[in-house]
C-alpha cells in the first residue's frame, strides 16, 4: 500500500513519535510511506535518519491552501492512505482526498482523549472515507458513535520495542550525572499537569528532612516554566530539583530513576510509562490518569490517591528504602511491555488501519 503520514505540529510529542515509529515500520513491511511534516521542525530533525520518505512543506494558514498543496502530492504518488493526528489535519487530508479523487483518511486519537470533533472536522466525514483509530478499547467503547464516519472504530495500541532499552542502569546513571548515592526521581509532565505536578513538588519537600539524597528531575514540555520554579521556590527545595524541560535525550534520564513519576496527560504520559516501564524503572501516578492503561497497582508502580501529598509521601519513602520490591516491580513491567505493549503489535494495527481503510467496499 502507499501510505501517508501527515503532521503539521512542530514539536515533538508523543503523537507525532507513534507516527515516526509507525511510518519505518510499515515501511520495513514493504509498504510506500511517506511522512509530510513541516521544515526545520522537531519532528524533521527526529525523521533526519529515517528509512521512508520524508517531505517537508512550509506552513499554511489556511486549511485550503494546505489541502491544495496535499492534493498534488496525493495524486502524484497514487497515495491509498492518509494517517492523521489532529482535529486540524483532518479537513486538510479529507479535502485534499476529494480534491484528487483518491484516498481514505484515518484519523488517530491520544489516548484517554476525549472525540473532539470540529464543524470542519464533522463536514470533513463526508469529504471522505475517514476511520478513527483509538488506542484503546476502552476509549473506543466510550466514543460516541459517529453516522457520518459509515465505520466501525478501529484500536491501534501504543508499544515500545524493549530491546532498545537493555544498556546497564549504572551506564544511564553515569551519563546522567547521578551519584549512587542519590534516590533520583524523575517526573513527566505537560503543559497541562501543572496541578498534579504541585502535588509531586509537595511530596519532595515532606520527603527532604529525612532523605538528604532525594533530587527530582522534571521533563516535559514547561516542565521548567516560571510557575513551576517559583511553586518549588516556596516550598524551598529548589536545590534538590532539576528543571529539564523537553530533551531529546530524555531516554537516558528515565533509565537512570529510581522512580518515574507520570503527571502528563494523553500520548506523552502513555509513552512515558512505556519508557519507564521498559527501563524497570518503577511508576507512580495518581489514580484516574491514563497511567493506570499500563501500570498495575503495587505491581509494576503504585497508583496514588489524588491530591493527598502526607499518603503520597509515605509510599514514596516506604518504596524507597525497599530495593528489592523495587527491582521486583521494574521487572515486573519490563515484562508487562514486553507481553501487552510491543512495538511490533503497534506496527501491525497500524497495518491493519490502512488496510481496513483502504477498502472502498
């Protein structure tokens, strides 16, 4: 089949990395893929070394204009699928697919995302055949039904390939600049955790008078904004916290945690318990997040009550100083990945997608 992977954000996220991951494995399936993303972004530099086509294209205001210029692409390389990620690409792909006459649009929803559907993305169903794929079951039971879409939902899982994260802990904790001394947690957030996230903070400052090793590393797009250094600030632990930020690099920082805490929402948070997962890295997370997808309670990490920091850090001091269950719940995980959440199984339902979209019967 001749695929298209279509994204107009610039940053990296974790939508746009299931897509790159996507995109080179279809390809290694004997599938034509091409990845239309915007020039100099994020998501340019990651696909710099990727084994499928990339074409970079400049922003367009209007969803017209990008339609157009999608259009000519579509028709001249015959595509038979256009993957999406947003409520914004949707009508652009679905235009362009009328435009050329060719062309089913699938439309990928984050995890534990609700169905948010445009005026133009409602008008955009009938423009053309267009799936949504979930990547869950539970969220495709909960998604309202959609006449005009005409087709049942497909689930599409996230995973991970857990060979790429078997380099020792020791290695990770050295290129981390992290002492053995040192109980380093790291916690993922968003731009829309800032309230979890103050929970995190909290729970470091009860910890502090009694673990003088304890430090905290916050990754994660405004992860290092000005409301979270000044929450830190009057709570008085910024010495013990590391404000990273985003990274490219963020790998190598959750493999040398002793605990992975998880505050961000939709695909960044999914990927980000995948990662520490794999890593063995035990994760917390408080209850009704989508960490609970894949994390099981007192199995693989500890699912914590929201908004209760004494509890909160009572489990994390308890946890801390219990190596053994800690180690037992990293591999607990890297298992629970390895089975449920392979890479090569997102892969396929990708595959699967295309396939079931492209049948115009």
């Amino acid at each position: 089949m001749r695929i298209l992977f279509y994204i107009e954000a610039r940053a990296w996220t974790g939508s746009a990395r299931a897509f790159a991951a996507a995109a080179q494995g279809l390809e290694g399936r004997g599938h034509q893929v091409i990845v239309v993303c915007e020039a100099e972004s994020a998501i340019a530099e990651h696909l710099q070394s990727a084994t499928c086509e990339v074409v970079s294209a400049r922003a367009e205001r209007s969803v017209m204009g990008a339609a157009l210029r999608l259009r000519a692409l579509l028709a001249r390389r015959t595509i038979d699928v256009v993957f999406v990620p947003g409520d914004r690409e949707q009508p652009v792909a679905a235009t362009a697919a009328w435009l050329a006459d060719r062309g089913a649009v699938v439309r990928r929803l984050p995890l534990g995302g609700p169905v948010t559907l445009s005026r133009s993305g409602r008008f955009a169903l009938r423009l053309a055949a267009t799936r949504l794929a979930f990547s869950s079951e539970d969220d495709a039971r909960a998604a309202p039904r959609l006449p005009s879409a005409g087709f049942d939902p497909i689930v599409v899982p996230l995973g991970v390939d857990v060979q790429r994260y078997d380099a020792p802990r020791s290695l990770a904790r050295e290129a981390a600049g992290v002492s053995a001394a040192t109980d380093l947690i790291v916690c993922v957030g968003d731009g829309d955790s800032r309230a979890r996230l103050g929970m995190v903070l909290r729970v470091i400052a009860l910890l502090a008078p009694r673990h003088p090793g304890l430090r905290l590393a916050i990754l994660g797009r405004d992860a290092d904004s000005q409301d979270v250094r000044l929450h830190a600030a009057a709570l008085r632990i910024t010495r013990l916290v590391s404000f990273v930020g985003p990274r490219d690099d963020h790998a190598a920082i959750l493999g040398a945690a002793d605990l992975g805490w998880i505050v961000a929402d939709g695909d960044d948070g999914a990927f980000a318990a995948l990662d520490l997962l794999a890593f063995r890295v035990p994760v917390l997370a408080e209850r009704g997040t989508i960490a609970r997808h894949f994390v099981p309670d007192g199995i693989a990490g500890l699912l914590l009550a929201p908004a209760d920091p004494p509890n909160a850090a009572a489990a994390v001091a308890r946890l801390l100083s219990l190596r053994d269950e800690r180690e037992a719940m990293g591999n607990a995980g890297r298992a629970r990945v390895a089975r449920d959440f392979s890479e090569v199984a997102m892969i396929e339902a990708f595959e699967r997608a295309a396939i079931a979209a492209g049948d115009r019967s």
